[in-house]
C-alpha cells in the first residue's frame, strides 16, 4: 500500500479482488523461490561429493517441478488465467526431462 501510495480502500475500490490475486501472486513466487533452493541443494550435493546418485537427484528435479512448473500452471488453472493451457508446457517439459533423467544410462564418477 505504501509503494502505491494510497489507501487500502481505494486501492480495493480500484481493482477489487486485488487481495486475492495477490495471495495466489506470492504463492507461485513462493513455489519459484523453493525451486531454485531445492537445485542449489542438488547442485552443492554433486559439488561436494562429486558423484551423481540418480535416485536422489530424481527426487530433488522432481521436488523442484512440483515447487516451480506444477504449482505455477495449477494457480492458473485456479484463477483462469488465459494462458493456463500454455502454461502447461513447462509442466510437459518437466515430466519430459525427470522421464530421461531416471531412464538414462547409469552416471559415472567425475
């Protein structure tokens, strides 16, 4: 409210449902942030221990699709964004890599 420098009221009088949206706004920034911190984890894991464990590293890209592609489309589906169906294409993307990640050869020691 400070930044817009008006009151709570008529920044509600001017764009109802602003609370809301917002709500949804800072989950899917929430999602993004938790994301990002789940591949720095996978990536100081491979740093320090310089091998590759495919299950574990399964688990965290997966953990990071949920937390990022998956929670971002399924908000809006929620609010009915136009672009929902678009938005759909990373969740595709993410489902596409973790299938060739597990389904890869074995990795090898560095």
């Amino acid at each position: 409210m400070r930044f817009m420098r008006g009151s709570a009221a008529a920044i509600r009088a001017a764009a109802p449902g602003i609370e809301a949206w917002l709500q949804w706004v800072f989950a899917v920034m929430g999602g993004q942030m938790t994301g990002v911190g789940i591949l720095v984890l996978l990536a100081a894991r491979r740093e320090r221990y310089g091998i590759a464990a495919p299950p574990a590293e399964t688990f965290f890209l997966a953990s990071a699709a949920v937390a990022t592609a998956v929670l971002m489309s399924g908000v809006n589906f929620a609010i009915g964004s136009d672009f929902r169906w678009l938005l759909l294409a990373p969740v595709a993307l993410w489902i596409l890599a973790l299938f060739f990640h597990s389904g890869g050869r074995p990795h090898e020691d560095r």
